[in-house]
C-alpha cells in the first residue's frame, strides 16, 4: 500500500490498536482518528455509524480514501477522495467485481432484502448471479452455505468472505477492498463507479393493536399499484421492525421524488388501517 494516505476511524473501539498496524506495515501512510478509547467514547460522533467525522478529515488531509469501522470491528465503511460515503452494498460490489475479474469468484453474491437495486443491477450486468437472505448477517451465512457461494453482506457494512473469516471482520472487508485498487489501478471512486445506487425512501408507521396491517387488502393493493408503477426498475418492501411498533415501508426507484411518493402512499395506506 506504499503511496496511498489513508484515514482510519476506529470508533474508540476495538480495532484502535490493530487497524493502525495492519496499514502501516503494509506501507500505507495513516492518519487516525477514534483510537483513544475511555471506555464511554466508543461509537460517539465517529465510526461507521457516522462517517461524517471521516469524510471532512479525508478532504481536509487530502488523503486517497478513509476507512472507518464500527465499536466491535464486524462493521465498515469507506470514503473516497472526494469525502463520498461508500456503503456495504458497493463494498460488496467491489470485492466481488475483483474476485471475477482475477478468477476467483465461486457463484454469486448475498445481500439482504435492504440491499439497494443498484448492486443487484450493477452485478447482473457483470454476469454475477445475486440472491437475497433476510436481514441479519447469520442469514446472509446461511445462505451462503447453501449456495456454496462465499461473498456476501449488508449495506451496513457487515461483509462476509468465507474464502477468509467465518464472520465480518472490517479490517479484512477493508483489504479485499485495497486489493481490489492494487490490482486494478484504480482510485476508489473509479472502482465504485460501475454500480448506481438507487434512491431509497424508508417510511416508519407506528401501528398500536392487535391487528397486522401487513395483511389488510387496501395495504396490499397499495403496494400491487407502486410495483405496477415501478415495474422493474424498483421495489417495494414492507415489513415489521423487530423491536419497534413498527411498519418499515421501503420503496426504491430511479426518480427520488417519485419514490419518496409512492412511499408516503403506502405508508398512508396502512395508517388508514388503524
């Protein structure tokens, strides 16, 4: 990694005091921010969870890329020299798209019901097949196994590669992502830029009673009329919060506006359920 300057954010949290030693033995040039753990700090305005801290300080130090992770280290997400917020879904596009192009891609790629329409889209154009698991990473494991694929993740940045760890594990996520520019020759905003993230609207409904909303027939129509509207250049999902009172209503899509529409129609929809 001679050459590249890189700003790390470790979220005063786990990976503070080996993140730092992994690039710098590679070579790299590092700036750190998040490494003074006081046991209160971990997460606090800094890591993955916030990436604002990170994007200024790579601009302000004109650094090639950033690299934060999150309190326990599972976690990551990149900036680029630009100070752009590269989530789990175009991370897991740029390992991918590397491991095909070395030959060493086994199957396809797991992502979530929340992982944006442009990775989808983005690996189908590479020939990369994609499937879904529900929301968690031990249900992206799983499928996995099943698939006898090996890459898969969240747009939180949770990233799994069996080839080399059971489990997310952010420095590892970070490296596939550096090897891919060492390979490649490419800045990270180039590498990122095969992939077109779709505008997503997220529309929580708090919902009190015993009734689901999820099956009543004005909610179900609501949702077939934006699939109908959308047809397949975009998605619906509704689901409930698993620890909330709530109704998640995503709608995704190419045009902002008429996503973040159609969202507050459904969202309508089952607030008139009530």
């Amino acid at each position: 990694l001679k050459g590249l300057k890189i700003v790390l954010d470790c979220a005063h949290g786990a990976t503070y005091h080996i993140a730092p030693n992994v690039f710098k033995e590679l070579g790299a040039e590092i700036i750190t921010i998040g490494v003074s753990p006081n046991g209160l700090n971990i997460n606090d305005g800094c890591g993955a969870t916030e990436p604002a801290a990170l994007a200024a300080r790579v601009i302000a130090e004109k650094a090639d890329l950033g690299i934060a992770y999150d309190g326990d280290g599972d976690r990551l997400m990149m900036v680029d020299h630009t100070g752009y917020v590269i989530d789990g879904d175009e991370v897991l596009y740029i390992i991918a798209r590397d491991a095909l192009r070395n030959g060493e891609l086994k199957g396809g790629v797991v992502g979530t019901l929340m992982a944006n329409m442009g990775l989808e889209l983005g690996l189908k154009a590479l020939g990369i097949p994609f499937a879904r698991s529900a929301v968690g990473d031990r249900y992206v494991v799983e499928m996995l196994l099943e698939k006898g694929w090996r890459i898969g993740g969240e747009n939180s940045g949770h990233i799994i590669s069996l080839d080399h760890t059971t489990t997310g594990d952010g420095i590892v996520s970070s490296l596939l992502v550096l090897a891919a520019m060492v390979h490649s020759g490419l800045t990270l905003k180039e590498l990122r830029s095969g992939m077109s993230k779709f505008p997503q609207v997220l529309v929580n409904v708090r919902f009190s009673g015993d009734s689901d909303p999820l099956l009543a027939e004005s909610v179900l129509q609501a949702v077939a009329d934006v699939e109908q509207e959308l047809a397949d250049r975009g998605r619906v999902l509704l689901r409930k919060s698993g620890t909330e009172p709530l109704i998640r209503v995503m709608v995704e899509g190419e045009d902002e506006a008429q996503v973040l529409a159609l969202a507050n129609n459904i969202a309508d929809a089952v607030k008139a359920t009530f």
